[in-house]
C-alpha cells in the first residue's frame, strides 16, 4: 500500500514544480517582450518627448519599467532645457535688429544668460546619472540591443547636441549684454536715426565696431540653437 502511494505521488509533485518554473519563466518573458515591444513602437517615435507609463504599463514590464525610468528621467531634463532655457534666449535675441535693441533687449538677454548657464549643468549632471544609471543594468541581450540603440536616441545624441549649444549661445548672449552696457555708457553722446548708431568720436565707433565683429563671429550658435529647436 505504501509503494503505491510513493510511485504516484512523486511524478505529481515533479509536475507542480515543473508548472511552477514554467509561470516564473513566462512571467519575465512576457515583460521583457512587452517592453521590446513598447520601446520599438511607442518610445522609437516619440523622440524626446517620451510619455509616463500608466500604472498597468508598470505592471506589464515589471522590472523593466526602472529601465524605462532612465530614458524618461533624461528626455524631461532635454525639454526642460530647451523650453526653459533655449526658447527664451532664442526668443530674446531674435528681437535685436537694430543698434538700439542692444540697449532695450539687454535685461531680457541677460536673464535667459542665466538660464543657460544653469540649463547646462543639469543637462550634464543628468546624462551623467543616466549613463551611471544605464552601466548598472543587467539585461538579457535580446532586451540589450534594442536598449542601446533607443538609448542612443533618447539619451546620448540630444545631450551630444546640446552639450556645445547651450555655453555658444550663453557666449552670445554675454555679448549682446555688454553691447547694451556699452551704448548704455555712452548715454546721450550717441544718436540713433534709421536703425543706425552714431558716435561722436572715431574711439567710441571702433569700441563698437569691435563688440559687433564679436558677435558677427559668434551668430551661428543663434541659427544652431534654432535649428535644435525644430528637431525637438
């Protein structure tokens, strides 16, 4: 009677193992697939603007959703960076046509300066935490290779990008103010007439000069800056 029971009882355990193993497998595979997936459709068209997962998109790709964190994390500091601080100094220095926009755009210049200048640094402390971030992970290689290339564009080609923008235009923008501090100096001994300067004195007109060729050498940041706009 004893033999019996032993002969039928262990195949069934065997089974309830084998089921059980089974479910744990699928269960990963199945994140794993629905996040491929996700990141070759949904992530692959979005660009920069990468939208939040939902509480059931979480529970769909389980751990997978930390990896998506990443991307997400980095694509909010890049919009940050061009809506708080490129669009406003694009903004600021298209509205300089004349000699005397130096001296009524100077303030709206100098603030979106600023702007950048702490732009920049959070744009590097954030791609640095993502490449940190993304060294740590362990991910089956099938997961790896579409990762890597959505990395790429999400993470490494933007920060590629704006990484020499953002100081350009903050160089540029450093002129434009000290060509607003310098007709500022010079108060009423210069006139304005047809959008031209005048000065009483060749010394005042070559100062001029000067800051003029400065920011002539310094204009494509502007148009490089516009054009990173419109990609984004």
């Amino acid at each position: 009677m004893t033999m019996g029971i032993s002969r039928f009882s262990l195949p069934a355990l065997a089974l309830v193992a084998t089921a059980l193993l089974s479910g744990c497998g699928d269960s990963e595979s199945d994140q794993r697939k629905a996040f491929i997936d996700y990141l070759n459709t949904t992530v692959a068209r979005s660009g920069e603007q990468l939208p939040r997962l939902s509480e059931d998109q979480k529970k769909q790709f389980g751990p997978y959703a930390n990896d998506y964190t990443i991307l997400y994390t980095f694509a909010n500091e890049v919009n940050k960076a061009v809506d708080q601080g490129l669009k406003p100094a694009i903004a600021s220095l298209g509205t300089i046509r004349t000699p005397q926009d130096y001296l009524t755009q100077r303030d709206a210049v100098s603030q979106s300066t600023g702007s950048l200048s702490v732009m920049a640094q959070q744009i590097q402390a954030a791609k640095t935490q993502a490449d940190t971030a993304k060294g740590a992970l362990k991910q089956p290689d099938e997961l790896k290779t579409v990762y890597d290339r959505i990395y790429s564009n999400v993470v490494t080609t933007p920060a590629s990008k704006l990484s020499p923008v953002l100081p350009a235009l903050q160089s540029l923008s450093q002129d434009v103010v000290q060509a607003g501090d310098f007709l500022r100096q010079q108060g009423t001994s210069v006139s304005y007439n047809n959008g031209s300067v005048q000065f009483p004195t060749q010394q005042q007109a070559q100062q001029y000069n000067t800051l003029m060729s400065n920011l002539a050498s310094k204009s494509q940041a502007l148009n490089q800056a516009k054009q990173l706009v419109q990609e984004n």
